[in-house]
C-alpha cells in the first residue's frame, strides 16, 4: 500500500511575486485615481484635480508598496521623497516618448499614441520596480564583514 500523493504546489520565485504584488498595488491605485479624477471633473479644473490626485495616489501607492509589493518596515517622508522622484522620472519617460513620436509623426492615430504610451508606461513600471526595490525599499540592515569575523581570524592564525 502507498502513501497517498499530494499534489506538489509551486511557489513563485519571491521577485515575480514581489513584481506581481506591484503591479495589483500600483493598479488599483491608478484606477482608484482615474474615478477620483472623473467625480473631480465637474467641481474643479482639471489641472488642480489631477495634481492632487497624483499627490495623494503617489502617497498612498507608495504605502501600499512599502506594506505589500516589498513588505519592507521602511516608513518616513524620506521614502514617500524617494518614490515620488521614481513617479518624476516615469512621467518623465513617458513623456519623452510621446515628444519622439510627435516628432517622427506629427498627427500619429489614436492607437498609435496609445501603443507607444503604454509601452513607455509599461517600461517605466518595470524601472521604477527595479529603483523601489533596490534603493527605496531595500534592506539596510548591515551584514557582518565575514571577512574579519571571530572564526575567520582564528582560521588565520
């Protein structure tokens, strides 16, 4: 008689879930925002609305991702400055990417403008990833020189 078999789950690698877990975050604040925005249309200019939507949906995405996408205890006015440097350089980024193609195409269609714009959006979302990860959000706690550790002394001498 055997032991009956269970069936073997597979965990994702913890970057593809820490990615995964950015993109649900970051999503879900965009869309929060985009209706924020549309219930602002008609009580404020545009222009106001959307710079306090970008303030406070930066604000809370940047919580979201310290608690959840990276699971980090770093909190402070320090990291909500880092990453709103991150959202800088995407909005950056993607508007280079619609200068170039107005420059290459004056009148691009709809569809073009919108291809190149969620790809510009897209990489700047897979950088600014990469930027939380590694400097924002990433462990500072410091390790041990093993290098001048009790043990590699003794080893030495």
């Amino acid at each position: 008689m055997t032991a009956p078999s269970h069936p073997q789950t597979r965990t994702l690698h913890p970057l593809v879930a820490a990615f995964v877990r950015f993109v649900v975050c970051g999503g879900g604040v965009g869309l929060a925002s985009s209706g924020v925005l549309v219930l602002l249309n008609d009580r404020i200019p545009m222009a106001v609305a959307n710079a306090l939507v970008t303030v406070a949906s930066t604000v809370i995405a940047t919580e979201l991702h310290a608690r959840v996408s990276f699971r980090s205890g770093r909190k402070g006015w320090g990291v909500h400055l880092q990453s709103g440097v991150t959202v800088a350089v995407s909005y950056a980024f993607t508007t280079g990417a619609l200068f170039c193609l107005y420059a290459v195409r004056p009148e691009p269609s709809s569809l073009v403008e919108q291809t190149v714009y969620l790809s510009a959006s897209a990489l700047a979302g897979i950088g600014r990833f990469a930027l939380l990860r590694v400097v924002v959000f990433a462990d500072r706690t410091p390790t041990p020189d093993a290098s001048l550790s009790k043990d590699a002394v003794a080893i030495a001498a």
